[in-house]
C-alpha cells in the first residue's frame, strides 16, 4: 500500500483531497457496519414467532382458497409486529429491564400476579403451537411416529436454549441458521411452483377480501404474526448489548436495534409472502382447497416432485425447533419479571412444553390442538400490549424516549383494531 508521502508525490492536491475524503468515507462504512452486525441478533430470535407453524397453517389455508387475495394481510400484520417489536425494544434500552421486570416494579402485586397468569398461558400457548409444529416436520419428513418425535424436538430445544449459558450471541447464531433454513426451502418451493408475480405485486397493495369466508383466513393470518410472548422477550433480549451509560450511547443503541427489527421483520414478512406465493401457485392453481399441514406435504410430492416436499418438512422443523426454543425462552423470562419466581430453567422449559407433549400422547388431532392455541392467544394479546403502551408513554419511566402522542395513538388504534379481528376470529370458530 503506498504510503502518505508517495500519494502526495503522485497526485495534484485537489485530487489528494478527494483521494484522502473516498479512503475516510469507506472507513466510516466498513466502522459502520462492523458495529452494526455486533447489534444484529435479537431481533432474528423475535422474528422467528413470525414463521412458526402457526403461520404455516394460515398462510397455506389462505393461498389455496383465495389465491393471491390475502397477500395485503400479510404485509399490514408484518407493519404492526414491527411498531409493537419497537416499542418493546426501546423500553428495554431505555430502562435497562425487561417489561415484566418493569410491571413488577410499577404496578400492584395483584395485577402482576394476573399478568403473570395471563404471560404464562401465551407461553404455554405458544410453545404448543410450536412444539407440535416441530414434532409434525420430523413426521412428515422422516416418517418417524409423533410420540418419538416430540421427544426428539424436546431434546433438541433444551439443548438450543442449554447452549444460552454460554452466552445469548452463540443462541442467536443458532437460530439464525435455522431461519436460514426456513429461507432456503422456501426458495426453493417458490423457484418450483412458478407463481404470477404481477398478480402478487397488485394483491399485495391493494386490500380485497373474497367473500366471508376470507375474513376469517385474514383475521387468522393476524393472530398468527403478532405474538405476545416476543413482545416480553425483545426487551430482554436486547440487555447483553445495553451497556452504553449515557443518554446519546442509548440513543445508538436503539438506531442499530431498529434497524435490526427492520431486516428481521422483513426477512419474516418474506418467508410468509412465500408461503401465501406457493400454496396459490400450487394449490389454487389446481382446484386443491388444502386445510391442514399434512395434506399440504403430500400435496406437493405429486404436483412438484419429491424435492420440493422435502423442502416444505425441513422448513416445517427448523420453524418448529427455533420457535419452540424461543418460546421456552419467552417462558423464562415470564416466570422470573412479575412476581419475581426463582425457578430452575429446566423446570421453567419443562412447565412450558408440558402441554405439547401430553396432547402427543394422548393421541389428539394436532391441527385441532394449533387451532385451539391461536383462538387463546387472540384472548392473550391485549395483557401484553396494554402494559407496554401504558410504560413506555411514562416519562418518569423512559425519558428522552417517551413515546411522542403520534405513536401513543397509533399504538391503541392498532390494539383496538387486533381486539376486534381477534373477537372476530374467536367468535367465528365458535
């Protein structure tokens, strides 16, 4: 590399300067973005209750009723997990605790204890989904019987979050890869199935709903994206890299944590996209009408191949294992913030997927058991919401980052407007 004196040699002055302004701009980037991977991480474990199987079921429901129609909801859900995501983080970096911690510390002990409550069912609740949907993969992709395949997706699970005592950024490679995973397949079920990207383009700004049946896919696909266990874990998340003491550190901090949010959230909105993409270029396409997860994977292997069927299973595990893992963390987090419970964290994983895996054994249809564990976090949602509205428009609380009126009241128009979906969609099934 030359050296100072030999540029100055070489070049007139004028193209020095300019030689000398490339050179610190590039070095400012390259500073830039090194500091910004370091805060890349929580976020990628919050999107992950973004594609769950929860989502898997919905998605795959709408695409092969109504096509591209529901395209819209996807991205309106993805606009709300965003602020809500945001919200939580910024409480966090700005308190230096967890929502749970802080709703033990502001609020009576017994609206803590009926938070609690509240927390530990949307854990439970969750964690149900998830874990059926990572046993279900291992069934549908190696053939190996549901109750052997819920212990397999027990031990994995503990194993992701055992490996969390080594520290939370070895946890958020781990599923990260496993979002990759989930990525991946579906690139490749989407470059199989050929979809009208015109057609998706146009369904994707402009909102329309098929008929009443479509309400209730679209109010599903809601209640599938906006989770109430990630919105406690993303304040807790966000602490191992909350280190700055000043208020401009803080400021920094949540710059690069918004960002984070943004390409997490998106790569999530993606992979739902696809979902919706492939189950209507597939199914729709063929006058298939597909209602559960196993029908979907046996649908595929005729219509496009082996491969592309075994794409869909590996997706369905890595979504099942990581959000399962990220649920039981959920969970933690829950039990230790309100009321202050110093359990083990064997015993806390253990409380968590015990639902999951009495419903395997006891032979159950585990569509029924999913279905059941969204109409209950349609309930759950607002005992998460409401708290982090209420903290996070407190000024004594957050200071600088008090939520200006604006966002206060784009924060209670979106929670009056998943409330009535959701009451929809509960009363529906009904």
């Amino acid at each position: 590399m030359l050296d100072d004196s030999v540029v100055q040699q070489t070049l007139p002055k004028s193209e020095l300067l300019h030689a000398r302004e490339i050179t610190h701009s590039k070095l400012l980037d390259k500073t830039s973005f090194k500091s910004l991977l370091k805060f890349f991480g929580p976020a990628f474990i919050v999107s992950v209750a973004y594609i769950d199987p929860g989502n898997f079921a919905t998605n795959i429901s709408g695409g092969s009723k109504f096509n591209y129609s529901l395209l819209w909801v996807i991205l309106w859900s993805n606009l709300m997990a965003i602020f809500l995501q945001t919200l939580s983080a910024k409480l966090g970096i700005a308190t230096g605790q967890s929502l749970p911690c802080l709703c033990g510390r502001v609020f009576s002990r017994r609206v803590n204890w009926l938070l609690w409550v509240l927390a530990e069912f949307a854990a439970m609740a969750t964690d149900l989904a998830e874990f059926l949907g990572g046993t279900l993969g291992l069934y549908l992709l190696f053939n190996i019987p549901m109750a052997y395949a819920g212990v397999i997706t027990a031990v994995l699970t503990f194993l992701i979050v055992f490996l969390g005592k080594y520290g939370q950024r070895l946890v958020e490679i781990i599923i990260t890869m496993l979002v990759a995973v989930i990525c991946a397949a579906y690139a490749v079920e989407v470059f199989l199935s050929k979809p009208d990207w015109s057609m998706a383009a146009m369904h994707i700004l402009l909102p329309s709903l098929p008929g009443t049946d479509a309400v209730l896919i679209a109010v599903g696909m809601l209640g599938a994206t906006v989770m109430p266990h990630v919105i406690y874990l993303h304040s807790q998340l966000v602490q191992c890299r909350n280190g700055a003491t000043t208020v401009q550190g803080k400021i920094r901090h949540f710059k690069m944590e918004r960002i984070d949010i943004i390409v997490a959230m998106n790569i999530a909105f993606i992979v739902n996209s696809a979902m919706v993409l492939v189950s209507a270029s597939v199914f729709f396409r063929n006058g298939i009408i597909v209602d559960t997860i196993e029908q979907a994977h046996k649908t595929l292997s005729p219509l496009l191949g082996s491969m592309s069927a075994g794409a869909f299973g590996l997706a369905l595990v890595a979504s099942g294992l990581s959000s399962s893992a990220v649920g039981t963390m959920a969970g933690q987090t829950i039990m230790q913030g309100f009321v202050g419970l110093k359990l083990s964290d064997n015993f806390t994983r253990i409380i968590t997927m015990a639902p999951a895996m009495l419903i395997i054994l006891s032979g159950l249809n585990p569509m029924d058991a999913l279905v059941l564990s969204q109409v209950s976090l349609s309930f759950l949602l607002p005992a998460a919401v409401i708290p982090l509205l209420l903290l996070t428009a407190r000024k004594d609380i957050m200071g600088i980052f008090t939520n200006k009126p604006g966002v206060n009241a784009a924060g209670w128009i979106i929670l009056s407007l998943i409330t009535i979906l959701n009451a929809i969609l509960v009363c529906s099934l009904l």
